[in-house]
C-alpha cells in the first residue's frame, strides 16, 4: 500500500520540520512498512532525514532558467528531491494547465528519472453523464502520457470528491480503478476526503492500491491513524 499527503498549501517550514520528525517516530514506533510518501510546500523542502520519500508538488520542466515564480530541478536536486505530483486537479482547474502542457511536464522528468504521481478525476457535471462519459473523460486525461513508465503511479481522484467530504460509493471506486487496472498496469491510488474513518473500507477494494490524502494529512495524529487503517 501507498499512503501519500499532500499539504497542498499548507504547513510552513517550521511545522513541517516538526511533522517530518513526528512522522518518522510514528514509523519507527509501529514498525511501518507501507510505502509513505509527503508532498509539502516549496518552501518546506529539505534534506529531512526519514525513512519515508519527500516528493515535489509541482515544477517547471527545466533544469533552470528564466521561468519567474517557478523552480526547475536545480532548485529540487539541492533536496535530494526525485518525485513529483503532476496533472493534480488544482493545477488542472485552478491552475489551468492544459493536457499538452502536463504531458509535456510529464515527459519531461520521466526522462529525468523522477517518480511521478499522476493525478486524474473527472468534474461533477462529467459524473453526472454516466460511467461511460466519465471513462471517456478519464482516457483524454491520459492522452501523451506514457504508462509504461516504470516509476509511474497513478492516482484517481474526482474532483467533486476533493476536499468536500464527499467520496464515491464503494462500488463506483471499484468500477473506475477496475476500467483504470485494464488500461494501467501500475499501482493506482484513490484520492477524495480521504479519512481515518473511510480508509479501511476503501482500502479493502483490490483494485485500490493506496491513497493520496490533502486535509486528513496535514498532522501526523490524522495522518498515522490512516497509515494503521490502510491494508498491508
Ligand atoms: P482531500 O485532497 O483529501 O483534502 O480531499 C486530496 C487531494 O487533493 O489530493
């Protein structure tokens, strides 16, 4: 199982200093062996001494140069940092990054060798039209992305879902991650109000191989008690 946070914009530097530690005592303490992963903020990386990977939220597709407001991989490679998060519906909705522009981002750390969560989900208004509909939307936010990659794990995660409260039935997450499974054949992710209390049950669909955490992730106390309830 993977279990990854996403603090989005949250947490400073400080806090996440103090959360890496915390983190790393809960591990130590219950013996995890699950894979763990955080994405904190630019401005919180570091060479966090952990058991656990420390992953990029975001960046530009150059080493360096002139991209005022972004960082490249000079900037993350002074952390030690080879994972990233692309195609996260904010950065797809809020951010309005294209599809051309995420696979182009995507291509580019694949050939750096990066570890990439690549993140996919559908609109409320696309649910609304059916599973066919919303396959559909799902595969076109799969256009130029190569799924052979060997370091590449998917992430479902509906948009509606995100940060809302609102998760998917059982049965609809088992249905996309299944339709997902015969198109990727690597580990995929379930993303959306993702909690302690609805870990183990979504965790419990086969085809759920972890799950991507925003709000519940933001301190170690929430976070741990979705580590203990993901399946081994
Ligand atoms: P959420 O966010 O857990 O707060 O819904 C998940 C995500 O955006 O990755």
């Amino acid at each position: 199982m993977i279990v990854a946070a996403n603090f989005k914009t949250n947490l400073n530097r400080a806090k996440t200093a103090a959360y890496v530690k915390e983190l790393e005592s809960f591990i130590q303490a219950n013996g995890v062996t699950k894979d763990i992963r955080i994405f904190p903020p630019f401005t919180a990386l570091d060479r966090f001494e952990c058991s656990f990977k420390v992953g990029a939220q975001n960046a530009y597709p150059a080493d360096h140069g002139a991209y005022t407001g972004e960082i490249g991989t000079e900037q993350l490679d002074e952390f030690g940092i080879n994972m990233i998060l692309i195609g996260h519906s904010e950065r797809r909705h809020v951010i309005k990054e294209s599809q051309e522009s995420i696979a182009q981002k995507y291509d580019f750390f694949k050939e750096k060798g990066y570890e990439i969560v690549y993140c996919i989900g559908e609109p409320l208004e696309i649910r609304e039209l059916g599973n066919d509909e919303l396959l559909e939307y799902l595969d076109a936010q799969l256009e130029g992305i190569d799924l052979s990659y060997e370091k590449l794990v998917v992430a479902y995660e509906p948009v509606w879902a995100i940060g809302t409260g609102k998760v998917p039935t059982l049965s609809d997450i088992e249905l996309i991650h299944n339709a997902l499974k015969g198109r990727i054949s690597k580990p995929i992710l379930y993303g959306g109000s993702v909690k302690p209390d609805n870990t183990r049950e979504i965790c419990a669909i086969d085809s759920v191989d972890g799950v991507l955490v925003g709000g519940a992730s933001l301190t170690v106390e929430s976070f741990g008690k979705i580590i203990t309830e993901a399946k081994e």
